[in-house]
C-alpha cells in the first residue's frame, strides 16, 4: 500500500472564507456602531446599540474560526500517480485503488 503525500488545503480551505465574510461584516457593523449617533440608530428598549454588539459577537466568530483553522489545518492527500499508461488511477473508500476494467475484445 503506497503513502500518498498530504498537504495543506491553504486558500481553499471554507473556514478561512467564512472567517473573512463574517469578519469583514462584523467590522462594517462595528464602524456603522460607532459613528452612528442616537438619532440614526433605531430605538432599543434598553437603550443598547445592536450594531455594535452585533459587530462584536461576528468578529469574535471570525477570530474562532481564523483560529481553529491555524489549530487544526484541512489535511488533503496528493493526487495518486498516473499509472504507466499515462491514465489516472482512481482511488475508492479509504484510500485504495478501484479494480480496472478491461477491455472488451470483439
């Protein structure tokens, strides 16, 4: 049984697109927090400022999830080498190679 190589899924790994979506929205509710005054903002009953708390809570999601994927990286395994025939081999579950048909002779 071959060890293929594994690397890192970099870029293309969701949580990092997530992180930056909920990130950079949580930053425009924190600006918009900020510099809105008393009359802009809609009236809570409470008297808070829901932008701004809602600003926080999505950058404090973005941070998690920026953090769990430095903690625990997507692990994605090469592509298996080309067999000698220059065709691709297909792996199945769990890593191993799926049987190759043979042609039919007429």
């Amino acid at each position: 049984m071959a060890h293929h190589p594994r690397r890192g899924a970099g870029a293309f790994d969701v949580r990092d697109v997530i992180a930056e979506l909920i990130g950079f929205y949580g930053v425009v509710l924190l600006i918009v927090g900020l510099l809105d005054g008393p009359e802009e903002a809609p009236a809570e009953p409470d008297g808070s400022n829901a932008d701004l708390w809602a600003g926080l809570a999505m950058v404090a999601v973005a941070v998690a999830f920026a953090v769990w994927t430095r903690l625990r990286p997507a692990v994605v395994e090469a592509p298996a080498p080309d067999d000698e025939r220059g065709v691709p081999r297909l792996s199945g579950r769990r890593g191993k190679s799926l049987p190759r048909r043979r042609a039919r002779r007429r």
